[in-house]
C-alpha cells in the first residue's frame, strides 16, 4: 500500500535546516464530504516560508508520526481527485482542483481533503500543471489590487515594487490586457547586461518602463521627474511588495488621492511614508491579502475569479512563472528526499525561479 508524503517541520526556524521529507500513515478511505486528492505540482511562495519560519500570521496543520506532531506546509498546490466519498457531487476521479482555503498543507504526495475546500477547475487545453499550480494567489492578488482600490481606465499609470515577482509579472500582464501602463522597479543584478535582461524580459511582458531600485534611491530626484514625465503626474495607484527607500521615494510620484496597497515586505525594511502625503496630498497607505479575500468569499467567487484567471491564461495574457520543479521520488528514501529538498532550498537562497514540489508516494 501507498504512503503519502509531506514536506514537515517539526519546530520553526530557517526553512533549508528545519523542513524535512517525512512518510506519512497510509491514507483511509475517503469519508463523507471528503475526496483523496494526489498534488500535481506545489509551489513554494514566500509566505509558505515565512509561515516555516514563525514570521506569518498563519498556522500550518500539523499530523501526528510517531508521536510526534510534524506541521505541514503549503497553502498553494493543483491536485487530481483520486477518489470522492459520499456526498460528494460536485466532484468525480480526475478533476483538478485548486486550494479554497489557505494553510491546507499542499506539500504533499496526497491528502484527504474536505471538498468544500477545494475549487474544481475546467478542463481546458491551455492549463498546464504550472499554470494550474500557480493560478490561485499570485494573479488573483494582482486582479484585485488592480480593481479594488481604484477605477483604473485604459490608459491609466500604476507603479509597483518588486515586478519580476509573480505577483508583479501577473500585475504587468493584467494590466496590459486592460490598456494599462505600469512603472516597474526590480533589483539590481550583479552586471549591467543581466540588469537590462531582466529589464528587457518584463517589457515582453508588457512593462512599459522598468527601474531599479538602485537607481531610484542614487538618483531619487531625476527618477521622479522621469515618473512625473511619463505619468503626466497623473499616478492613482503604487502596488508595493518590498518597501525600504526607493518605495519612499516613488510615493512622492503618486497624484492626490492615490492608493499605496502594500501586500509583501520582500526587504524586510520599514514602510516610510513622508507625513506631508498623507496631509497634503490624502495618499490613501492601505494593505491587501488574498487569503482574506478567499476566507470572505463564496464558492462562486472562488470559482469566477479561477474563471477569470484562466480565460487571461487562455488568451494567452498570462503567461507561466519562472519556475523549477523539484521532484521528491517514490524511490527516495526519507533522508534522501530531505537532501534533495535542502539542496534546492539553499540555492534558492540567493533567488531564482521559484519551486514547485513534485511528490510521489512512498
Ligand atoms: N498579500 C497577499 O495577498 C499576497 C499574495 C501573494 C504574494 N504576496 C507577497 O508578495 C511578495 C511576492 O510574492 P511572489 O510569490 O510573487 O514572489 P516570488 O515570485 O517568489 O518572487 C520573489 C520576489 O521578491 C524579490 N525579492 C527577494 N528578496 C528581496 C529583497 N531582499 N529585497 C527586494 N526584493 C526582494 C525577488 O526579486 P529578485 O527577482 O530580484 O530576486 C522577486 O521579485 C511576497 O512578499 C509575498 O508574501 C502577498
């Protein structure tokens, strides 16, 4: 008999020493209301990390081993059904699903899960495993940051920190299939040619300009003449997942009235905002979190935004993420998987493309 896998921590700290490949107990049948679900693919974000690392307001189910409580981690992930018990009509063996609810421990080979947690996906040609795996948080935070906070029109400016992040790249490509333009700011790469690279690789996207963050700070003055130029001063919305000076500085560029949505902390600096934008110009410093939104809304919007994100995919107006995918074998024994598990970690460490889990059974 097959045993499902996890990727556990049994205590908090830094994800590449303390998280570990661990067997778990042969599953049960599914009872009523639940369905077995094998993971396709899951993603490591960085919140799933922080959760690891006891910096996030969320808390991971744990499962017991051997008496001992192991935490499992993952809150984002595509899986195939498996199996549904009773009661369950919504869902048969081979739909995919994507997680309704945060925190359901999506590093795994398999799981029972509730079926109202979960939302079915179409069928559809254009879904491949890593958009399935990555359509659930990332571009539906970029959704709705893009239209909850302020009526943009076509072309209308946004301005946003951190773009060569997922969020940020589904924020350049959502805003160009709705006709608006984005200011971008990304770090600098350790050579002149990588930074024009990756400058280069968001305007394929459809960035219409792209900064570092280095330049804004070195030359704060000329950069928010350059913004004023382009915006012609006319910048309702700063989308902002890093914070640190250079968000500082490109506050400055907002018009009256404006909205700073923070929704990361990815420096791990403070937000600092000069009190004569609050005053003066009523900038609006306002926060947003999906999970929030998912934990408010109903299985229908679960299912309509899902919608909305894969007609984007469809259309090819998204696009996939930068991505790697480390498989954890069947073959494997537990302390193997952990190596292979910490060796990728570690050299992500220093960025690069994001991971995406691949688990087998044991
Ligand atoms: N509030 C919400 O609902 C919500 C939803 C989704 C994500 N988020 C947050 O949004 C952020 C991005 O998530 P993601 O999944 O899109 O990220 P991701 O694809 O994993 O990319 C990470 C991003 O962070 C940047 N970064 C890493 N370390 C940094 C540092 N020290 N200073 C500045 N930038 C740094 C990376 O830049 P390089 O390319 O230069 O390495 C990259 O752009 C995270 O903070 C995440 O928690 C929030």
């Amino acid at each position: 008999m097959l045993q499902p896998r996890a990727i556990t921590y049994t205590e908090k700290g830094a994800p590449a020493s303390v998280l570990r490949v661990k067997t778990l107990p042969t599953l049960a049948a599914p009872t009523t209301g639940q369905i077995r679900v094998k993971f396709l693919l899951s993603p490591a974000n960085p919140a799933d990390m922080n959760v690891v690392e006891g910096v996030y307001p969320a808390r991971a189910p744990s499962v017991e081993v051997d008496g001992t409580a192991h935490s499992l981690c993952g809150t984002e992930g595509v899986g195939r059904v498996e199996a549904v018990g009773e009661g369950v009509r919504s869902l048969r063996p081979s739909d995919w699903v994507v997680m309704g609810r945060s925190q359901l421990g999506t590093w795994r080979s398999s799981a029972l899960l509730d079926a109202a947690s979960v939302t079915k996906l179409p069928a559809s040609p254009a879904l491949t495993p890593v958009h399935a795996a990555t359509l659930a948080i990332n571009p539906p935070t970029a959704l709705r940051m893009l239209r909850d906070f302020t009526r943009l029109s076509r072309s209308s400016w946004v301005v946003q920190t951190g773009a060569t992040s997922g969020v940020g790249r589904a924020v350049i490509q959502i805003a160009r299939a709705m006709g608006v333009h984005t200011v971008n700011l990304v770090r600098e790469r350790r050579t002149q040619q990588q930074t024009d690279a990756v400058k280069e690789e968001l305007k394929a996207l459809g960035a219409t300009h792209v900064l570092t963050n280095e330049e804004v700070v070195r030359d704060s003055k000329r950069v928010r003449s350059l913004i004023a130029n382009w915006t012609q001063s006319d910048l309702p919305l700063f989308l902002n997942c890093v914070g640190g000076q250079e968000t500082t500085e490109v506050a400055k560029t907002l018009s009256e009235g404006a909205h700073l949505v923070t929704y990361g902390a990815m420096s791990k600096k403070p937000l600092c905002i000069p009190p004569g934008l609050l005053i003066f110009k009523d900038i609006k410093s306002v926060g947003f979190w999906m999970s929030k939104w998912y934990a408010k809304s109903s299985a229908e919007e679960r299912s309509a935004i899902a919608g909305e994100i894969i007609q984007l995919i469809e259309s090819g107006s998204l696009t996939e993420p930068p991505h790697q995918i480390v498989s954890i074998g069947g073959h494997q024994t537990d302390q193997q998987a952990t190596q292979t598990l910490r060796d990728a970690l570690a050299a992500q460490a220093n960025g690069g493309k994001k991971i995406l889990f691949e688990m087998e059974d044991s």
